[in-house]
C-alpha cells in the first residue's frame, strides 16, 4: 500500500496572505464608498463625483464648480433660495 501524503498546494494557486488583506480593504473601501453615497442619497446631498463627470461629459466648455461651491448652490436649491439650480 502506498502511503497517503497530503497534496502541497501550488504558491500559484493560493492567494498570499498580503493579497487577501489587499482584497479585503478594497471590498470595505467599496461597501464603504457605496454607503456613503446611500447615506447622501437619503439626506439629500448629491454626488459631487458624478457632478464632475456630467460637467466633464456634457459641458467641456464650462469648468465644474469647485466642491464648497456645489453643496451650497443645493443646499440652497433644497432649504430655499433665489431660485432652484437646473443643469441641461
């Protein structure tokens, strides 16, 4: 009978454990980021992010405002103001 030995597992095969810290803060980042923007979300706070990338995307020729300047122009939309802010 041929004696049983446990298989060595391939260092390629298995992920080190540095690669699994690495993976495991990019997940918490993520979840992180995406119950950031919920939270915005439910309050009424825009994304600044996607702001940028709508200026960037539809209107190169007007550089995006600044981030102070965004949240006070729709704080100002959403508790009262001269006027209400329209984009497109």
């Amino acid at each position: 009978m041929k004696p049983r030995t446990s298989p060595v597992p391939d260092p390629a095969q298995t992920p080190a454990q540095d690669d699994l810290l690495c993976l495991c803060r990019d997940t918490a980042l993520r979840w992180g980021r995406g119950i950031r923007q919920t939270a915005s979300a439910m309050i009424g706070q825009p994304d600044y992010d996607a702001y940028v990338a709508h200026t960037a995307a539809n209107h190169p020729d007007q550089p995006p405002l600044d981030k102070v300047a965004f949240f006070r122009l729709h704080e100002q939309r959403r508790f009262g103001g001269s006027g209400s802010f329209k984009c497109c």
